[in-house]
C-alpha cells in the first residue's frame, strides 16, 4: 500500500511537473528588453533570416546603431544618416565565426555560440561597448544566456530585440505544431549549452 501512494505521489508531480513545463514553456523563451541607441546590430542568422533582416533595418531606420555585424557571414556594414552606407571589413585577423577563439573543439558549440564570440571579436575591433541582438522571438533567451558567457555585461550595454515579423505566442494553446517543435529544440540547445560550457570553462 505504501509503495501504491508513493508511485501515485510520483505519478502526480510528474504530471505537475509536465504541465508546468507545457504552460511557461514558450513564455520563458520569449526573452525581450528595451533597447536605446546601441554601437552595434547583431544580426544572427537562421531559417527565418529574413524576418530578422526586416527588424534590423526598421532599427536602422530608427537611427539605432552606428554598425550592423551578421558574424555568420563575416560581414559589417558602416551606418549613417540611418542608412547603410558600405561593407567594411568585418574582421581583420580571421575569417573564422569564432571556431578559432573557442577552448574545445569547435563541434562542441552550437552554431550561435560561435556567431556571438565573433561579434565580441568584432565589436572588440571597433571598440563597441554597445549591442543589440536581433533573432526570432523563441531564440532569444538562449542568446541572453550565451551573451552573459561572453561578454561582460557589466562593461557595457545589452539589448535583446526579437523580430517582429515572425508570429511567437506566449500561450501554450496558441502554439502551432511547429513552433513547438522550435521551443524543445531551443531547450535541447539550452541544455546543451550549459553542459557543454561548464566542461569548457
């Protein structure tokens, strides 16, 4: 009887447990903060560039960075007048997306990992102490905890703006098939994030 209650008490913090995980799952992914002029625009790449690319350019129009770094393609672009004015080079001493600047093998980090240690080389080359990270909504808590390892928060100013132009709902019934395929994968790639960095480190 005792071992009856005990499974059953194991059986409803489980079920608790997944049902706390199913309603704050694609909430706590929604990472955002305010954002003021910043040095430089992240733009991390992925499958739904595009709506990220849109976001970078209404922030331009806005008047919010003075340089747009994409570190996946090695690229940054020079801002004035709130337009883009040339391609400057991104990075005079590699050419590598961070594979050359990390500890272990460069298999280990995932790919965002290594954009965002590249923007830092990048940034360092242009002397910026101010960013703003630009992705799509459920990727930005992921990038919060990547940017918090590389970059000395307390040294300058972070800013983390999901795209606009891509649909993310807080509410877990909201939440198509697809994008809950996204949401347990940006938490496979949390987990793999801290396992992976604790080791490194």
């Amino acid at each position: 009887m005792v071992k009856l209650n005990r499974g059953a008490i194991f059986l409803l913090l489980t079920v608790a447990v997944f049902a706390g995980f199913v309603l704050y799952a694609p909430k706590f992914l929604l990472y955002s903060s305010s954002y003021e002029k910043a040095d430089s625009i992240i733009l991390l790449v992925g499958p739904d560039f595009n709506a990220r690319k849109k976001e970078a350019n209404k922030l331009i129009d806005e008047g919010m960075a003075d340089y747009l770094i994409v570190p996946a393609h090695n690229k940054t672009y020079k801002i004035i007048n709130d337009r883009i004015i040339e391609e400057i080079s991104s990075n005079s001493a590699t050419n590598t997306t961070g594979k050359e600047a990390v500890e272990a093998p460069a298999f280990y980090y995932e790919d965002t990992h290594l954009e965002i240690i590249e923007a830092q080389k990048i940034m360092s080359n242009y002397k910026s102490k101010s960013v703003i990270f630009i992705s799509s909504p459920y990727h930005m808590r992921r990038i919060k905890f990547i940017a918090s390892s590389v970059f000395d928060i307390k040294k300058g100013s972070f800013y983390f703006v999901p795209t606009r132009y891509e649909k993310a709902s807080a509410i877990f019934w909201e939440v198509s098939l697809a994008d809950w395929k996204k949401i347990l994968m940006e938490y496979a790639k949390i987990l793999w994030f801290f396992l992976y960095s604790n080791w490194t480190n």
